[in-house]
C-alpha cells in the first residue's frame, strides 16, 4: 500500500515541485511569532536549525521518493532534516531476497543522498522477525538450519553491509522489537533457534565487524511498558557487563494523542540514559485516528477491518484536532529538550502525513495526520508549534 500511495503522488508532481517553491517561502512566513529579531540572526526554520547542538531531527525515507521526478520531498528532507533512516530497503527482505542475490540499488541511493547532505546516517534494520525471509533459517532442502549456520548468516549479512556502507552508516538498528510488554522474549525463529540469549548474540556479532564509530541500538515500540522498559534496561546493563557493545536504545515513538503520558515517556529516558547508553527517538508520529482497545504499540502483525466511523477525517482534519496534534508535538519536544543531554535523535517515520504507514495501518486505506507536514509538503501547525518550543527554549537559555 505504501507503495501505492507513492505511485499516485507522481501524477502531482507539477503540482509538487510548485509545492517545494512555496515550501521554501511559507517556512518564510508561516511559524507565527518566528519573525526576525533586530539586529539578531533570523530564529532557525527548519527543525535541523531549530535542534541544532540539542539532537538531529530527522525522517525515515520511503524508496518511492526517490522515484518521484523532480524528487520533490526529498528537497523538502534536504531543507528540513540532519539525519534520515530507510523505512525498507536495508532490511534483511528487501535488501537479500535469496541466498546470495542483493538489491542495492535502493539502499545505494539512499546512503547517497544522506552523505551528499552531510547527514547522520541509520541502518534499520539488521535482526528483526519480521521482514526477514525463510530462506535465512533453512538450508537449500528447505530443513531447518542450527544454531552455528545462522550465526554464520548473521555475520555474513552484518559483514556484507559492513564492507559496503562502513563509512557511510552512523548508527544501525541491530535489533528490533525481541520483548514484549511484559518484558519476555518474543516467540520468533531467532529464539527458537539461538535461544534466549540471541540478542547478546546479534549484539556481539555486530559489535565484531562494524567499525567502532558506528552506533549500535536496541530498537523497539511501547518503550513505556513497564515490563519491556526493565527487561531493556536488564539487557543493556548485561550487555555492558559482559563487554559487549550497545551504544543505543531506540524508543520507537509510535504514539497517540492522548498516550503514552509524557511522565511515562520521561521514566524511559532517564531509565536508559541511567543505564548507560544514549536515546534515540526513532519513528515518532502521533495517530490522531480512533482505535479500538488492544491496538496500541505498533506490533506489524495486528490488523483490523474498518468501518467508516474509524476514519473520521476523510475530506480534512479540523481546526479544533490541528490543535491538539500541535499541543502534542510541544509536549513532546518540550519534554526531549528537558533531556537533550541523553538524547542524541529524534527521527519520524515518514515525511509528509501522504507517505505515513498509518494510512494504512492498523486498518487500511484511512486518512491519517500524523506528521509535521501535510500531504503537499506543507508545514502544518503542529510544526509551527515544534519550532516555537525550540525557540522558547534558546530564548530561555540567552536571558538566563
Ligand atoms: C516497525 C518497524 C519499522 C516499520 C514500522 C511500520 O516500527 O521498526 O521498520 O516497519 O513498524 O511501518
């Protein structure tokens, strides 16, 4: 589906590159209160300029933006963003279909674009249970494989990208989502086959080929959880212990309007900066569709059907809900330049509220608003409102 969408956003491209222009002009205009200042440097409008020395502020990139003529939302990303990952095309499925066969071309051209920008650059992801093909646990019969064979695969695969993206990569996901809210390991073929211990595993392997200046992370979804928030710590700590590297915890910051509360988001991040690692905030939006109960986190494998009361705002969202999103985001914002000093990124998943998985997900083919830009690549007033909070805060700190 996602996919699709982009495919429809190509029929606009006039419309789209005359939409960059205006871009440029509106974020000229459009964050109330964000005139120049006598005699001052004009207040940062872009979030890269607005975070600047704080944290990067980044986007996770579809392969459809690059296809695009005229790739006008990647200039919006260039104007906008320091550091960018890839929503596909370096997971195991898509980059090493079969056995010994790659698809470079898309993760090739997205490294590209984020050195040619001078961006910080993440991989995501190299061990994750989804996403990753059969062919990985089973040998050319089709049997299941051992232990020791797989640990052989997870080192070619982090080898592979090792010697073709060394230089070019700042900070890879290794490991995505292996806990659960009540802190256990997930079932997953991984476990199955390493054992509870697999993610030291894939730590320890990524640990041993990628260069030292590469950020290693733990990443993983409803990091507020109680359960899964000390089974990370847990992990974190053990892994330190036995010295094997973790620079990391993505918090992936899939959430809502109303939840998690910002205090519980806040426990997290001192709990893994206490534990010793930095926090990333890795694939923020904020949902402003109705849910049923149960369909919070972001587990890919949980699916509903729709009815048309669960997509409310077809033809627009209201002034009134703009609103709350922008409150939202300040909250947010407000709360990870309260610890800019544990934070090193905060990165969206997805650029413009047209590209957002949550269009489709947990039901498919609604309209969803969650992202700082609307569907033509216009800021939105929940980005005015990240803009003035980061100008709050420089002012806060120039009168101190
Ligand atoms: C998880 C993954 C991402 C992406 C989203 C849904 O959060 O980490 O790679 O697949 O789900 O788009």
């Amino acid at each position: 589906m996602r996919e699709e969408s982009e495919v429809a956003m190509i029929g606009n491209v006039a419309t789209m590159a005359l939409v960059g222009v205006l871009v440029a002009v509106s974020l000229c205009s459009c964050a109330s209160g964000a005139g120049g200042e006598p005699g001052g440097a004009p207040p940062a409008r872009s979030l890269k300029d607005a975070f600047a020395g704080r944290f990067h502020v980044g986007a996770a990139l579809g392969g459809g933006l690059f296809r695009e003529p005229g790739q006008p939302t990647l200039g919006l990303v260039a104007r906008q963003f320091g550091t960018i990952s890839p929503e596909n095309v370096l997971k195991w499925g898509p980059f090493n279909p079969r056995s010994r066969v790659y698809n470079h071309e898309g993760a090739d051209a997205f490294v590209k674009f984020g050195r040619r920008n001078g961006m910080f650059v993440v991989g995501h992801v190299l061990f994750w249970h989804s996403q990753t093909p059969d062919w990985v646990f089973e040998d050319s019969r089709g049997k299941p494989i051992g232990r020791e064979a797989l640990l052989k695969r997870m080192r070619e695969r982090v080898r592979h990208v090792a010697s073709r993206y060394r230089k070019h990569i700042d900070a890879w996901d290794v490991v995505n989502e292996a806990i659960l809210d009540n802190g256990k390991m997930r079932k997953s073929k991984w476990l199955e086959v390493l054992g509870d211990g697999w993610i030291e595993d894939a730590f320890r392997i990524a640990g041993e080929e990628l260069p030292r200046s590469t950020k290693l992370l733990y990443n993983d979804y409803s990091m507020t959880m109680r359960g899964r928030r000390d089974a990370v710590v847990r992990l974190v700590r053990e892994l330190k212990r036995k010295k094997i590297r973790i620079d990391g915890v993505g918090m992936q910051g899939h959430w809502s309007l109303g939840g998690p509360r910002i205090r519980d988001i806040e426990k997290s991040i001192v709990a893994f900066h206490e534990a010793g690692v930095d926090v990333h905030i890795t694939e923020l939006d904020v949902d402003v569709l109705p849910r049923k109960a149960g369909m919070w986190g972001a587990d890919v494998a949980k699916r509903l059907e729709g009815d048309p009361t669960m997509d409310p705002y077809r033809d627009g969202l209201p002034e009134e809900m703009q609103r709350k999103l922008a409150k939202r985001y300040a909250d947010l914002f407000g709360l990870f330049l309260k610890h800019s000093d544990k934070i090193e990124r905060v990165t969206f998943w997805g650029v413009t509220d047209r590209h957002s998985w949550l269009n489709n997900w947990p039901i498919k083919g609604r309209t969803n608003y969650p992202l700082l830009f609307d569907r033509e690549g216009r800021p939105k007033p929940a980005f005015d409102a990240v803009i003035n909070v980061a100008r709050d805060s420089a002012e806060a700190v120039k009168t101190r």
